[in-house]
C-alpha cells in the first residue's frame, strides 16, 4: 500500500481529494479494490457528501481511481467499487 500513499503527494490535488483518497487506501483490500459507500465515506471524515462527489471526480480525473457501478443479487445498486491504479 505504501506506493498509492506516496502517489498522492505527487499529483496536484486538493485537500479534500487527498483525505478521500487516504481514505480509500486504508480501506482497500489485497486487490486494492474497496467499496465504501458515499455517506459512509462523508460520516468517516466530517466531511459533506458533496465534498466527497466532489473528490472523486477529481480523482478519477487524475487517473489514481477507476469507479465502477455494483449491483445487488436483486438488480438495485449498491455502492460504487473504487479501485486504486
């Protein structure tokens, strides 16, 4: 996990794209893969669940997360699958 910790201070992001991402770093598995759902991520970090929209998309746009859509056994979603690249 240590290079995705590091590859955050490489890349001009804002603060609130870095907490987000440490975050997901310290949530992801083996497969650097994890699936936190938006106001779960936003309740961990006193943060508003805009703020975390907001971080995302700066990070997908940044290349340092892919976002991909789960679903339910049912066909509803679930929260999204953040991958680390």
């Amino acid at each position: 996990m240590g290079n995705y910790r590091r590859k955050v201070y490489e890349v001009e992001l804002s603060s609130r794209a870095k907490l987000v991402y440490l975050y997901l770093v310290d949530r992801a598995d083996k497969e650097n893969k994890c699936f936190p759902g938006i106001r779960t991520i936003a309740r961990h970090l006193s943060i508003s669940e805009s703020t975390v929209r907001r971080a995302l998309t700066e990070l997908e746009k940044e290349k340092l997360i892919r976002k991909e859509m789960r679903k339910r056994g049912n066909g509803s979603f679930s929260s999204n699958t953040y991958y680390l690249l």
